[in-house]
C-alpha cells in the first residue's frame, strides 16, 4: 500500500521513500532507531524506522545511540557499496551517509523487539505496550488498511446519496438479543442508560424523520464473550433507506463493501452471488459458507432409504461430506476424536467410511448393502483411499453437525484464498420455538418484516415461514446483516402476538420507538456490516484484534490501562449504588 508522503518543518523525506533517485541529494529524516550494528572501528549502522519504512544510516561510531531513541538526521543520500545491497527492503539500494545526528528523545530499552513480527511475544505484553506494538510495521499496515477502508466506504455512501447522521451512545434498551452494557444515572439513581447494541431504533426513526438515506460508521457495544470475531465494542457500517425493498438495500451495500475491498487490493471484485437461507444449510451446514473450498455436504437419505442399518434407519436427513485422499491421513485415534466433536455438536453418531478398491473399510461396513456402498461412491464421486464422514439425523442437526466439520477439516486460514463474498437470503423469520414459553423465536429483532408470502403459514408451519432478512458473508466470517422493517403497525402487532409479547409489554418496552410510526412511517429497511471483520480478512488476519488499534483481550481487560478498574466509592456512592462482595 502506499503511504501519504509527508514533508515537515523537521524532515525532508520520510525513511521508507528513498530510492537510488534521491543519490546525492542532502535529505533530512526523522524516526526510531530499529537496529545498530557496529561496522568497523569508526562507524556503526543505525536503522532509521518511522511508519514508511526503514532506511540504514551510517554514523560515527562514538554517536550513542540505542534501540527507539528519537532521531533526527540530516545526511547525503549514496548508493550501497556492491555486495550490500539489501533486496528485501525497499530502500536496500541505498544508504544515507555523512550523518548529522540529532537526539529528540531518550528511550528505555523496550520489552520486545519492535521490528520483527512479534508473533511469539506475549499479546498480553504487546497489549499492555500497544503503543510499541502499533509501532511495528504489521500494526501500522493493519491500521492504515482499515482507514484506507473507512474512506472507501463513507465515500460511497455519500456518492449513493446518503447523510452521514450520529445517533447517541447514551440509549434505551434495544431488543436485539445481546447482553447490554448499562450506564447508571445519576441525576435518577437507580435508572440506567444502555449503550447502544447498535444505532437500530434511531436510525429507523431517521426514516420517519423523513431522512430517506442515512449512514453511520457506528461504534456498538455487547457485552458478550470474546472471541476471534468479536469485541465488546465494534464499528458497524450502519444504513438504513426509505421507499426501497430488498434488492434496493443490498445494491447499496454491495456498492460500499465492493468499493472498500477495491481500495484496499486493487481489484473490484466480481458482484456478489447469492444462496438462500435453505441452500446454505443444506449443501454447506451453515448459514454463513466458506466457498473458498468444496467439500460440499452430499444428500444421501434417498441412497439409505430402505437400509437395514439401525443407525441410518428412518432419519430424518442424512448427508455426507468427503476428505478427498483422508484415509489414510486419518488413523483411528483421530477418527475417535472427530467422533467425538460430532457427539459434542449433538450427533448421535459418525459413521467413517475409507474407501477401498473394492468397497469401504468402517467399522458398520458389514451392515451395508452391495447396493448402498455403490450408491454412495457414485453420490460422493468417491475414490480409492478418500475418507467419507456420515451422520444421520433430523435435517438441522444433520446438516449444522457436518457443517461444522466440514469448516474444522477444510477451512483454509484467513489469509487464503480468494475473497467470496455472498448474501444469505430468506432467512426464517423464527429459529425454533422456546421450550418455556411454547412461543416461537425471532431469528432477528422483532421489527423485522416477515416474508409477505407466507403470512398464512403462521398456524400451519410457523418454523418454515420466511422474513425479509438477509446475511453478507465473507470467507465464513459473517460480515453483516439486515432487513426490510415492518411499517405497519397490524403486521407489527401481529408478530408481537405471535412472538407473545402483550400490548402493555410492546407500548412499555417500544412505544417510543412504535409511537412515531403513526405519524406517518415509511416502507424502509437497512443494514450494519461490521467493518473489524472486513479489515482483518482483508489484511489476512485470524482475529479482529489485530484490525483494532486499542482492542481488550479475550477476558475483556485492557492491560495498558488496567481496565476494567474499581470504582471510586464515593463516584459510586453519587450513583446511588452499592458494590457488593464479589461471589467467584
Ligand atoms: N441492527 C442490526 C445489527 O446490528 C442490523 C440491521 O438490522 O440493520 O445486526
């Protein structure tokens, strides 16, 4: 990527640009010593590092000068005597001499090398000194792709005709689903503010305002469990439209996230292909796919369907997927194992199958018919010494059980591969049904509009009843999702009655937000997409907390500043609160 080129009053060129162009001339450079290395009995080499680059300096060797003190030096440029040149670093042809050295700033020695890679160094070290950390050059890069993404983004959106709007931080419940942060009041102790899952409820009121397209890049909280994907607090591109149905919402994002990957790699990827919901559960066992690789899920009910195997007998679905070439990479302790995981993601079983010239070798091989082995080598496109893994069960299981093996066998690491993005529609507008409540369960907030063709289905077939709601995924990771809201408030009462939750609970818990929609709401849907996943596949990182200049480790702290801290007894005293002893 390129870096702005920046001239100051304190430097006439940064480190990483010079280039055997600039030979002969008197530039002037400031930056961190990376490394020194004496070099005969007068000189030492100084390795000058600011966030362009390194360039080598040659000074006397009686300047006293150590690793991250502040220099300033004023030198010729000239080429690398022969046999030096160093062609793994952009500025390896050249090397600025006769220096003048000026100290800026001491330095302590730090608690790790800056310029390697730092993979092997604690992250809990490398958080605790972010600053340091965010000197290497990984971080810089990492940090300059994501502005470089959040300028491809806000720029497409204004060139869509959307207004940039703010919404607050200090906000009303919201009912999607995550843990909240609370902010306790203290003008009214013992009332709370939350901090916004996310801009959800103001930005549809944005559209009653009449706003028609507003955009944000949002910061959301959830006080959820880390994890590679997920910090308590995240940027979301977050947009909502007026007038417009789905089609409208995804064109729109596909403009933004297509530009920002341009940005970004260079290349405008191809436009975005779509599956259903249904699609993606049956063939890849998740609802969000990683089509960077096959290893589809092959339908076999049929093949089983008047088998003599108890196992495969009367099940619902039952489906395989194939390691090419896996028998004989997979021994039996490893077989045990994935046996295991199946069981642990709620399979009753695994069945293995090696396959052989002649047929499989498994354990259950004998209770397959002549027929059976057949049918599945000719399914599967199987050949000799492919491993095939199959489970049997009801369709969800079946499929998210195989899904999940399917990513822990084949998934490649994050920095593989082509980018291949895809919408995930028709998503089901309930996820089962509550086992307390007998009501069934949203598969998105509540605003979320259900599919307008099934609206009979709610007595027949609830659980197959389609919403208007819809995925971006990328490489596995989802990136986003949204969907068309319910505007009219019959609809809106009759998804509240399905999902049992009372008019006096629906004017409590959303009259602010439903209110307004008598004045005139309309028809309108939106998206967030979440711009640390976006970053880091695209800087070919496995966690977000490398895309994040100040993120908190998995256990939620910040070991650079030592959050989360007590509270001040007196601060919370004012709030009207009293910490009790802690129960570990
Ligand atoms: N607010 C939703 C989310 O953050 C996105 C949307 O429906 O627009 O996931």
């Amino acid at each position: 990527m390129t870096t702005p080129r920046s001239t100051t009053s304190m430097r006439t060129h940064l480190c990483g640009d010079l280039r055997p162009e600039h030979i002969g001339q008197t530039v002037e450079v400031c930056g961190w010593v990376g490394r020194r290395r004496e070099h005969g009995e007068h000189l030492a080499f100084v390795d000058l590092r600011d966030h362009s680059g390194v360039v080598q300096c040659v000074v006397d060797n009686d300047v006293d000068v150590r690793s991250e003190y502040v220099l300033r030096i004023t030198g010729v440029v000239r080429e690398r005597p022969e046999g030096t040149v160093n062609d793994q670093l952009p500025t390896g042809e050249v090397e600025i001499g006769e220096c003048k050295v000026e100290i800026l700033r001491k330095a302590d020695p730090p608690p790790f090398p800056i310029d390697a890679r730092a993979d092997d160094v604690d992250e809990n070290l490398r958080l605790q000194y972010r600053y340091l950390d965010i000197r290497r050059e990984r971080m810089q890069e990492n940090l300059r792709i994501r502005s470089t993404v959040n300028t491809a983004i806000r720029q497409s959106m204004v060139e869509q005709g959307f207004v940039e709007i703010e919404t607050p931080m200090l906000v009303p419940s919201t009912p999607e689903g995550a843990r909240e942060f609370l902010v306790p009041s203290r003008k009214e102790p013992g009332s709370f503010y939350a901090l916004p899952q996310s801009p959800q409820l103001f930005k549809q009121l944005l559209m009653v305002a009449g706003v028609d397209r507003y955009f944000q890049i949002a910061r959301c909280l959830r006080d959820e469990d880390l994890r590679a994907d997920r910090q308590y607090e995240f940027m979301q591109l977050d947009l909502e439209m007026s007038f417009v149905s789905q089609d409208d919402v995804m064109a729109a994002v596909d403009e933004s996230v297509l530009a920002a990957a341009e940005a970004v790699t260079g290349e405008r990827p191809p436009s975005i292909e779509r599956m259903t919901w249904h699609d993606a559960m049956n063939r890849f066992g998740i609802d969000k796919p990683d089509l960077r690789f096959g290893m589809e899920l092959v339908e076999l009910t049929e093949v089983f369907g008047a088998t003599e195997f108890k196992a495969f007998a009367g099940a619902e679905a039952i489906k395989g997927i194939k390691v090419d070439g896996g028998a004989e990479e997979y021994g039996r302790n490893q077989l045990d194992k994935l046996t295991d995981r199946a069981k642990s993601l709620g399979a009753k079983g695994l069945v293995w199958l090696k396959a052989t010239d002649d047929g499989f070798d498994s354990p259950v091989a004998k209770f397959l018919s002549d027929g059976e082995v057949a049918a599945v080598k000719a399914a599967m496109d199987v050949a000799t010494g492919d491993l095939v893994l199959i489970v049997a069960d009801e369709w969800m299981a079946t499929c998210e059980v195989l899904g999940t093996l399917r990513n822990d066998l084949g998934r490649p690491p994050v920095h593989q591969g082509p980018y291949r993005y895809l919408w995930i529609v028709d998503f089901p507008l309930f996820v089962g049904v509550d086992p307390e409540t007998g009501q069934p369960k949203p598969g998105h907030h509540p605003f979320t509009s259900p599919h307008p063709d099934d609206l009979d289905m709610i007595d027949s077939d609830p659980l197959s009843m389609r919403s208007l709601a819809y995925d971006l995924v990328l490489n596995g990771w989802e990136l986003g999702s949204g969907s068309i809201r319910i505007h009219e408030p019959e609809l809106q009462r009759r998804v509240f009655g399905w999902l049992g939750i009372s008019e006096e609970e629906a004017e409590r818990k959303f009259g602010f937000f439903l209110n307004p929609f008598d004045y005139g709401a309309p028809p309108h849907g939106g998206f967030a997409y979440g711009l640390d996943r976006l970053v880091a596949i695209l800087a070919g990182e496995e966690n977000i907390r490398e895309v994040i200049a100040f993120p908190k480790t998995q256990s939620g702290a910040d070991p650079m500043t030592n959050s989360p801290i007590e509270g001040d007894e007196r601060i919370v005293a004012e709030l009207g609160l009293r910490i009790l002893p802690r129960v570990d």
